[in-house]
C-alpha cells in the first residue's frame, strides 16, 4: 500500500486528499491534515471515490443505441459515427443545429471545457450551453448593468459583517471561504463577524446568526429594497465613496420609496422592526459582504436579485480601496493589475445570437439553458438537431421534465458523456464512458477562473494544486478523457481547435492556443498549455504536492487613474422598472387558489443524486423526502412516512413526507435531481421524485436570462391514495 498526495475533484471545494493505493486500486481517501486551510476536512463525496470508481454499475465502455437497448462500441467506431452524423446535420442543417452543454461534472477537468468549446468555434456553431444561466445567473448580469470595480470586494478579507440570502456554507460551500467552512466561520465569529441571515430555513448556518429573517418565499427583492430604503433614509451609506463613484442615487431613493419596513414586513410575513435592525447592522458593522444563494433567484429575477445585493455593497462602500493588498487572486492564471475605481456598465443581454423561443438572447451569463428543450423542439433554421451533454442529467436537472423528455426523444443525435447510466443517458444514441477524477492528472484552474468572476465560491487566499494521476482506468475498460473525446472528434470533422483561456462568462478575454492536430497532446502538454502566463508558473505549484497558499504581498490595489471616468449605475433603468413591476405583485393578491403550499429547492450535500443514488453515500435512504412543518402535516392529517402526491398547475409526483420544525410553516422543501421518467413513478421509494416535472417553461422567473421559475412553486399536497 502507498499513498499519494492529491485532491478531490468531486466539487468546487477541491480539498487535499492523501490517497491509500494498493496493488494499482483506490483504497481508501482521507483529507491531507498537513493542510492549514482544509485542516483535513473532506466530505463523504469524496471519501466514496474509491468505491465509485470501482462500482459495479460503472460505464467502463462505449455505448451504442439499438433498437431498445445498447450495445458496446469501440472508442474510434463511436468516434467516427457520431463525427458522420454530425458533418451529415450540419451540411444539411448548418452548424447552429448542433449544441453542447457542459454540466458541473465538467469541474472534475480542466481541460474538457477548453476542448468542447474549441470544437464548438471549429464547426461554427454558437450554441454552447452551462448551468451558469440557471446557477445564479443574475450574478453576471448584474455586474454588467450595475458596473465593475476594477478590484475585489472586501469579501473575506477581514469581514466585519456577513449577509447570507438563502446560501449555507456547510451545504455549498458557499458563502464562507473555501476549504473548511465550519472552521473559516467559527473563527470570523470569535473574532466579532457578525453573521445576518435570510432564510425561510432555520438552516445550519442561521442557527449561529445574531439576526435570522425567516421571510416568505418569493419576496428577497423587496426585503433587498427595503434595506436599501432603510440606509438612505437613516443616512446610513458610505457618502464619499458613493458620490465619487456611483450615480443614480435620488433616482434609487424614489424606487424604493414603497418598501418601507412597514410595507415588506407584510408582503413577507416579517417583524418590520426586524428588517430596520437589520439594516443598521450591516451598514455600521464596517467592512462586509453579502453572498446570496441560489434560492432567491430560483424564485425571483436573479439579475434584479443580485442587482440590489450590489447596490447595497456600493452604498457601503464594501470596495477593496487604494493601497489594500489583494489577498484573493489566481494562481494559474494572470492576475492585476487592480485598481481603485469604477468600471461604467455594458449590455448584459442582446451580446449574441437570439434564440428561436421567446425572443431570448446571449447573455453575460451566457445561453438560456433553463429554455434549450424549446429551441430543440422548435421548427425551422433555428432547430437543435443535435446535442453533446457531458456531465449533467438534463432529465433531473432542467426545469419541466416532461418537456424536456419530450426534447431529448426529438433529437437526431444525443451524446452524453458519464460514467453512469442516468435516466438522459438512457435517452442517448450514444454513451461515452469517462476515467474517474483520480485516473487523471489535474490542477485547480476552475478555482482560479472563479476568483476572477464575482461570486462567494473559492479561498480566501491564493491556493493552487497540481496532481498526476493517482491510479489506472480498471484494467480492460475502455475510458476516454472528455478531453481527448472532443479533440477525436475535431480530427474526424477535420477541422482543427484553438483553446481560448476557459471563461466561466462568455465576455472574458480568451487567448487563442492552437492544438496539435497530428500528434495528440497529452493531457499533462495540454494542462501546462492551459497556465501559460499563469502569476506562479506550474512548475512551482507542482513543487507542492499537498498544494500551497501562493501569497503576493506588492499585489495591492492601485489609485484611481488619471482622466478615469467609469461611474456605478444604482438606478439602472430596467431593473428600477422591474423593481416597480415586484413591488405591483406584492401588493396584488396572487391567485393560488386550491395550492395552498410553496415548494422550495434543497441541496444535499452527501449525496451525488443527479448521477448515482447508492447506499455508498445516501445511508439507504433512496428517495428525497418532501419536508414540511410538522404543524402542517398535523393538519393534512399526515404523518412522517406518509406516501403523498404533490400538484403543480403543470403536473403531479409521488413521494414521501418527513417533518421539519425547522422550515416556516406553509412550505414544502425538496432536493431537486432525484427520481425518473414517468415510468418509473412507481417507484417512488426506490428512486426519489422528480420535482423537476412541477416546474413549467412557461414561467419565467428572470425574463431577461430565459430562467424559469424553479422555487416558490405554489402546490397541493394530498394522501396519496392506494393503487
């Protein structure tokens, strides 16, 4: 037995690991406690990954559709048929027809969304697809509309105050510095953090907050709106900072002039004097930051969401300034320069091309992947005819299963890149079977491409790994890297790829890199050619097995330019305009009639329910439960453990309900990606339920990113009746 020093690649968290090998095979993970950051903590995710890669239901082949059932394929056939189908579509159909979408299981590679991306630019086509338009989308498009400061937010450098919207850090690792959440926020709390939450959950982290707001769903853009209110008419922004960098404040003050405490306490069933106590402590606090989850977004428009987060970071002036070191940079990427000053707004939609289905365009978050079912099902020139997935489960994951189900059994050609067979790999014409994260070498890129964009994800310090691989594909498998699976098909296309710099946004600057098409790189040439001008060059970081801070002190925030003129906009016109149109909602009773209950979305941490549902991690509990107050289930006469089905106006599943005194009455909480296809509705206990099939197209819950509502989703529940 040996052991290697590596890293999970399992999620964003990317923790050390010391890998126990023996005779070639995984034996056991456990976290690196040499680590100062991680300080060992790892999660049952990845802990599991050696009984993963050795799962008897494991995808160690190619696989071909025939008639009902599948059949082996050789890596070069199914190269070289799915390359022939694709050439015959794009002939006839040009190479808009054909579409990628690359999931979260792309983090467990560096180098698979450079190379698909690359191929997508090679055969024309535009129609590249990622959970980034349903994953907090508005996060980019508010960036873009209420401009950029050309340095960080104070973020985790030594926050006084922290504002959760519907994030836990111990579920997402959102939220609180990458690494060991518990411990990073345990010790920002004994050194005086104070930590706000909204949540209609008493989660794990509300339980640790000095002010826990536990709102109705559906209302987070007024309760923002009125914190807003309560600064400007309490005086209580950072005057200095706002007048030489934003403009639009009288404009604000007139927006938010109906969300008076008095007002948003009754649309969101809160204690007004709890949102002004709210307010004052955020604002006097000092340095801060708020991070909000995907919740509010799910419910409400995730631009206008995220738009009024960074109006209030602005009124605080929670702006890294002048002189202050830059503690959160890439390390295997470009960093700087930085500089204290405001970068004026820019288009967030209309950046591309427009799709077939309501008017939708490219965004800063990119393509709306909430609505490709429709630009698949859709007629005429604009028609997906052809679709890459790797690494997702769009049957679970994409809102409104049933259309959905429909799309996929429309296309031509549906690939799917996965080591297991997910009910959308069962929709495939052809399964490509992958290596496993520790079957190949990796380093955290992804983390630095994250620092660079504004979300809450990732170290609080620069932090780089490098691994080789750990161990060899099973013998006699037949895996192939996402990767070299893209750079085969260009080469059977012939037509050859450049990589660009892998943006998590469609605008970020991309350098061309141009790819050996007559000998096939290795993955290790490919990686290095990945962190060419990286701030730390890669062979530094490889000088570091268990990884490394990779500190830079003189990388400090410059003054403001001479001449510079770029300006914050905290009136923006079109979200001043949607803010009036939430408000008119609020005060117009919603008819829900005979849906009595909202569903919300949860997140398992401990489970990897979209790919594989085991007894290795869910502790045989197969099914996600419907969780509801247990005052609730007193009065539908239900008891835990009682078979029920759920109502949306669009459809209906089965499932199981559990008490949970921690969620607000009126509430029905479930964990998305679970279940089947209709045909597997009776096995409900066995296999979970889809709430996916509740949520309908037709809904949107942010228009301007094609994001259709996937919480706050007003249901019925009921006995479920003996069959």
């Amino acid at each position: 037995m040996t052991e290697v020093r590596s890293f999970c690649r399992a999620c964003l968290n990317s923790c050390p690991t010391i890998v126990e090998v023996e005779y070639g095979r995984l034996l056991r993970v456990r976290g690196d406690k040499t680590n100062d950051i991680w300080d060992g903590y790892t999660c049952i995710k990845g802990r599991a990954q050696p009984d993963l890669h050795a799962h008897p239901n494991r995808v160690l082949h190619h696989l071909k559709r025939v008639d009902d059932g599948f059949v082996r394929v050789g890596a070069d056939a199914a190269t070289a048929e799915i390359a022939a189908k694709l050439r015959t579509i794009i002939d006839t159909h040009g190479p808009r027809s054909v579409a990628y979408y690359g999931a979260t299981g792309v983090a467990q590679s560096p180098l698979t969304d450079p190379f698909f991306g690359a191929l997508m630019r090679a055969v024309g086509s535009p129609m590249r697809f990622s959970p980034n338009s349903i994953d907090k989308p508005g996060r980019h498009l508010a960036r873009a509309l209420h401009g950029a400061w050309m340095a960080p937010l104070q973020g985790y450098q030594d926050p006084d105050v922290a504002l959760l919207i519907g994030a836990n850090p111990y579920r997402t690792y959102y939220g609180a510095a990458a690494g060991n959440p518990g411990r990073w926020l345990s010790q920002r709390l004994d050194e005086g953090m104070e930590l706000l939450v909204i949540d209609p959950r008493r989660s794990d982290v509300a339980k640790r907050a000095s002010l826990h707001l536990q709102p109705r769903p559906g209302h987070d853009v007024e309760i923002l709106a009125c914190l807003i209110h309560v600064l400007l008419a309490e005086d209580l922004i950072d005057h200095e900072f706002v007048a030489e960098n934003a403009e639009g404040l009288e404009d604000l003050r007139r927006a938010v002039a109906r969300c008076t405490p008095e007002a948003v306490a009754g649309w969101a069933d809160v204690a007004p004097e709890s949102l002004v106590e709210l307010a004052r402590r955020f604002a006097r606090a000092g340095r801060g930051y708020i991070a909000c989850g995907v919740g509010p977004g799910f419910s409400n428009s995730s631009t206008l969401v995220e738009y009024l987060v960074l109006v209030l970071e602005t009124l605080t002036g929670h702006w890294l300034r002048a002189g202050e070191v830059v503690d959160r940079v890439p390390t295997l990427l470009p960093a700087g320069p930085y500089f204290a000053q405001a970068q004026s707004p820019k288009p967030a939609w209309g950046l591309g091309i427009e799709m077939g289905f309501a008017g939708l365009t490219q965004t800063s978050a990119g393509l709306p992947t909430g609505t490709l079912a429709e630009e698949i099902l859709q007629q005429g020139h604009k028609k997906v005819r052809a679709l890459i997935c790797v690494g997702g489960n769009p049957v679970l994951s994409w809102p409104d299963q049933t259309r959905v189900l429909e799309a996929l059994r429309d296309l031509e050609l549906l690939v799917v890149v996965d080591p297991f067979m997910t009910p959308t790999a069962r929709e495939a014409h052809y399964v490509i079977a992958p290596p496993l994260p520790y079957e190949t070498p990796g380093m955290t890129l992804l983390q630095d491409h994250i620092i660079n964009t504004p979300t809450f994800y990732g170290p609080a310090e620069a932090w780089a790994q490098y691994t080789d691989a750990v161990v060899d594909p099973p013998a006699g498998s037949d895996v192939l890297p996402e990767w070299e699976f893209a750079y085969d098909l260009a080469r059977e296309l012939g037509v050859p790829l450049e990589l660009g710099a892998m943006s998590v946004t469609p605008d970020a600057p991309a350098v061309g890199i141009k790819v050996d098409m007559v000998n096939k790189p290795t993955a290790e040439e490919s990686l290095a050619s990945l962190a060419v001008g990286s701030r730390v060059p890669l062979d530094e970081v490889k000088r570091h097995p268990s990884g490394s801070t990779f500190p830079s002190p003189s990388l400090r925030v410059g003054a403001k330019q001479d001449g510079w003129s770029g300006r914050f906009d905290i009136a923006n016109s079109s979200m001043m305009g949607d803010l009036a149109a939430a408000v008119e909602r609020s005060d117009a009773a919603e008819d829900d009639h005979g849906f009595p209950f909202r569903l919300i979305m949860i997140r398992e941490q401990n489970q990897f329910n979209s790919t594989l549902n085991d007894p290795i991690m869910n502790r045989n509990r197969f099914h996600n439960p419907a969780y509801m107050h247990p005052e609730d289930l007193a009065d539908l006469a239900l008891r835990p453990g009682d078979p029920v089905t759920i109502s949306s106006r669009r459809s209906h599943i089965r499932a199981i309900v559990e008490a949970e005194p921690n969620l607000r009455r009126g509430l029905v909480a479930m964990s998305f990606a679970y279940g089947g296809p209709p045909e597997t509705d009776d096995a409900f206990r066995e296999v979970g339920s889809p709430p996916s099939r509740l949520l309908t197209l037709a809904d949107f819950a942010d228009p301007h990113v094609g994001m259709p509502r996937i919480g706050d989703i007003p249901v019925a529940v009921e006995r479920l009746a003996a069959h």
